[in-house]
C-alpha cells in the first residue's frame, strides 16, 4: 500500500495520534460503535469467547479491554489495561497478575496476545491464577498464506513468522507486537510449549474469517463495506479453506490439575 493511500484511508479520529497514547485507545471505542460492520466482528468475536468459557464458578479476567466491548457478553467481566482510560475497572500488567494462585475461572483477550512481549511471563501467570478446568480464551491474528501478504503490505505491526524467539523488544503497549506470535507458541513451536507449560493444554484453534476484517477498516482505517453487508461476506467467506487464508484464530487454552491432585479425585 503506497503511503499516499494509507493516508487517504487513515480513519479520521485517530490519523495523526499516537497509537500507544491512552486517548488513541479511547477513541478506538467510539470507533468500533460508529462503524456497523466492525461491531459485528467484535459482536462474532465476543460471542466464541463467551461460548468458550467454562462452566465453574470464579472470575473471568479480560485483557485489553480498553476499546472494546466484551461485558456486554460476559457478566461482572473484570476488564483491565496496561493504562489508565475509561471503561475498564483495573490497570495491570499481564505478566504479574495481582490474582491469588487457582483463583480465575478464565483470561480473555481479542487482539492482545501478540502484544504481549514476554508471552512466558504471562503463560507462566495464567498457569498459576487460573483454576483447574480453567482457561485461556483468546481470539489473535494467524498465519496462513493469505494472511502473510495481508498483514506484511496492509497492516502497520510488525508480522514476523520466522522470528526465532518467542519475545520482542518492550516498545509502545500497542506498537510493540508480533502479530505471528500466537500462530508461533500455539503451532510451530507447540512441542516446546507444551514441555515449558505442562499444565496448559491447547484445546481448540479454529483459523477462520480471511476477509471480513480487512474490509471493514478495522481500527484504524475508513469502512470499505456498510454494515448491511456483514453476513453476506461473512457466508461467502466460509467457503474458504481456512488453513490457507484464514487471517485470525480462535485458540482455547485449558489449565489441567496436576497429576497427583487427579489421582486424589479418582
């Protein structure tokens, strides 16, 4: 994408912002609800997380809840950012997690996972915070090669594949990412996350929606499609082998008892 049409599809409210500014977080909200077609992904989006919870008492924890909308799906959702900005009822850093040991019922996230950049930090956190049966739900961007050209030529993060580590260098809350990060951990090196984090184990990833996304602007660019359009789109794209052109996944993450409490309940 040439420079002078990113510009020109630049949405308005936040083209000359700081992305990592809390003001640009709060104004993505009014984004999301003035643009039809980009509340119903996050409509779609928040529905799987809320489907994908278990069926236990506790609190769910959201990560990144700062332009978004998720307690309207989830009741008493305990939202958080990384900074102060309305709408969210506590800041924390999603690797030190002020929660006592086996206390969540579940962590929940949409976008923020790859933002993360010590995702161990974090693993290790939710390992210990979330009770047993508890989990991980989270909806991020995938790999696909599809979403490889999209992402590298259309999209302003950093989508690095290849990249041999799992940690990147701590910038912005927002600027810092690896939008390849989830495909990384959860796929390509799931053999060592599953050695590294013995009692989280990968329950679901399901790649889907190659298009509807990129449509709709997302965030930070003007609407290509009116909100009347969104299920059509969204039956013509299933059609689509998703292992090639899926651009996110939904991926489920279960905290598992320990052996010997297993044995004990037997």
């Amino acid at each position: 994408m040439t420079a002078r049409l990113r510009t020109w599809l630049a949405h308005p409210l936040t083209r000359e912002l700081d992305i990592d500014a809390p003001d640009t977080t709060a104004l993505r909200r009014q984004i999301i609800a003035g643009k039809p077609f980009l509340r119903s992904i996050y409509d779609e989006w928040y529905r799987l997380v809320r489907d994908a919870l278990p069926d236990m008492e506790g609190e769910v924890l959201e990560l990144g809840s700062g332009a978004g909308f998720m307690r309207q799906y989830i009741d008493d959702l305990l939202t958080s950012e990384i900074f102060l900005t309305p709408g969210v009822r506590t800041v924390l850093d999603a690797t030190a997690l002020p929660f006592p040991a086996a206390s969540l019922r579940a962590i929940v996230m949409t976008d923020v996972f790859h933002h993360i950049p010590r995702p161990r930090a974090f693993l290790s956190e939710a390992s210990r915070s979330l009770k047993p049966g508890g989990r991980i739900v989270m909806v991020e961007p995938w790999v696909t090669p599809w979403s490889r050209l999209v992402y590298r030529r259309f999209h302003h993060e950093p989508f690095l594949p290849e990249a041999p580590r799992w940690e990147f260098p701590a910038s912005g809350p927002l600027s810092g990412a690896n939008g390849a990060l989830p495909w990384i951990i959860f796929e390509r090196d799931r053999a060592a996350f599953e050695r590294e984090f013995p009692f989280l184990r990968i329950s679901v990833i399901r790649p889907f929606m190659p298009l509807a996304y990129l449509v709709s602007g997302g965030v930070s660019m003007r609407s290509l499609m009116p909100g009347v359009a969104y299920r059509l789109w969204r039956v013509l794209e299933r059609a689509a082998p998703s292992r090639l052109t899926a651009m996110f996944a939904m991926i489920v993450v279960e905290r598992s008892a320990p052996a010997n409490a297993a044995s004990a309940m037997a």
